[in-house]
C-alpha cells in the first residue's frame, strides 16, 4: 500500500495553529491513515458514515467522499452505504450525502472501473476535466494543482489515446518543463526525436525553446506531475496537433 501523505493542514493553519497541522498531517493523516489495521478502503468508508452520522456535510465530507471514491468505492456501494446509514442517522442527512455523491460519482458507468482502478495506483488526484487547455488535446484530460506558489506543480492525467498539441516552452532565460509519471504508460517525443515510453518514476527534462509533446499510450491511462521551471519572459505556443499517423506508430 502506498503511503498516504496529507498537507492540508499546514497549507491552510501552518502559521495560524502549527500545532494542529502537525496533528492533521502527521498524526491524523501520516499515522493514523497509514495504520494497515484497517485497508483504506474500509478507512474511507468508515470516515464517510461518522461524518454523515455527525451531520457534518461541509468541504471535509466531500473530501472523504472523493477519497472513498479514489479508493475504489463504487457507485453502487456508495449508494447503499448512504442509504442503510440514513435509516440510523436520520433522513435528511442521506438526502444531503446524495447531494454531494452524485456530482462526486458522475463518470459514466463503463468509464468507471478504469478510471477508479488507475486513481487508486496513485497518491495524487486524478482532478478535473482539464477544459481550459481542452483545445489543445486530442482526447480527454484531467488537471490537478498540487503546488500554486513557488514552483507550479499540476497532476496532469490522460485517458488512453489522449495527447497534447506539439507545443514549446519559451523563456528568454531558464524556463522549460520537468515531467514525472505517477502512474500508467504514456509518451514523451521531441522533434525530431523516436518517441519515448514513460512508466512510473520516469522523469523527463525538457529546456526551453524545445518542440514537444506528451500524452497516454493508446491502452493506457497516463499521469505525470508536470513541474514548471523557473525562467523569466515565460510562454507557450501550442502548435499543430500530433497526426493520428504520427501516434498509431505509438505500441
């Protein structure tokens, strides 16, 4: 089982109460979590039902309800699991947990297997559908900040057959992108360049004024942290997509 590592605490009270992020990330989470007494999936559950049984439906019961999800509770399962503790909790607390799970439980059914087997391979988010920058891709993505300040840090995830546009990163000095995967198979090429396999633990350093691009394997869901580097006068320019001839070479 993968470690289960949490800084919300210190992200939100790390100079207010530093004491209480302590407990939060270290404790709570860090040891409490990581105890194989129970699986995590069985800990989501349970965290679920005392929440719901507490009434407490704010952002921490959604959390949950995601790390649940994450963790490979069904739709199904989530279903009965808000149904049965409503008859003991009280009715309105089911209505208010069905609120929040539908939206957290929307991926249609046959995408669901796939997608909750390739979260659960990975401690970081899969995220949300990545609509911003959808012009860019073939295929659906997902993004999923993990670091805003300092040095930006996104979870990107692509579903099989998902792949940017060729695309450089310019900077009038330092500047480019580090690629890590996390999980699943996808591919990494330069102009110019054979097409490189990237599996877990994979990294990639791409300098700036390099044309590029990086997506899934044709069977495979793909994340990697995509780590921005420093640099100044910063900026992208998305070019043509990758040709369906370019990425049918892709194994």
């Amino acid at each position: 089982m993968e470690k289960i590592v949490q800084t919300a605490g210190r992200n939100a009270l790390g100079e207010f109460a530093p004491a209480f992020a302590h407990y939060n990330d270290d404790v709570l989470f860090g040891e409490n979590w990581n105890d194989d007494g129970i699986d995590v999936k069985t800990r989501s559950i349970i965290t679920v039902v005392a929440l719901m049984a507490s009434g407490v439906t704010d952002s921490s019961l959604k959390f949950h309800l995601q790390n649940a999800k994450a963790h490979g509770v069904t739709q199904k399962e989530i279903a009965a699991i808000i149904t049965h503790v409503a008859f003991y909790a009280g009715w309105p607390k089911g209505w208010a947990v069905f609120n929040m799970a539908k939206e957290i439980w929307a991926v249609e059914p046959e995408d669901e297997s796939a997608r909750a087997k390739h979260q659960a391979s990975m401690v970081f988010p899969i995220g949300e559908p990545n609509v911003a920058y959808a012009k860019y891709f073939i295929g659906q993505s997902y993004l999923a900040p993990i670091s805003t300040s300092q040095v930006g840090v996104h979870n990107v995830t692509f579903e099989p057959g998902c792949r940017n546009n060729w695309h450089i990163h310019h900077a009038k000095t330092g500047g480019g992108q580090i690629l890590i995967c996390v999980a699943g198979r996808g591919y990494y090429q330069e102009e110019g360049k054979e097409p490189v396999e990237m599996l877990p633990g994979d990294c990639i350093n791409i300098p700036a004024e390099v044309k590029h691009w990086h997506g899934a394997a044709p069977d495979s869901w793909f994340s990697h942290l995509a780590v921005e580097v420093p640099g100044t006068e910063c900026s992208n320019e998305w070019c043509e997509p990758v040709t369906d001839e370019e990425y049918s070479k892709l194994k």
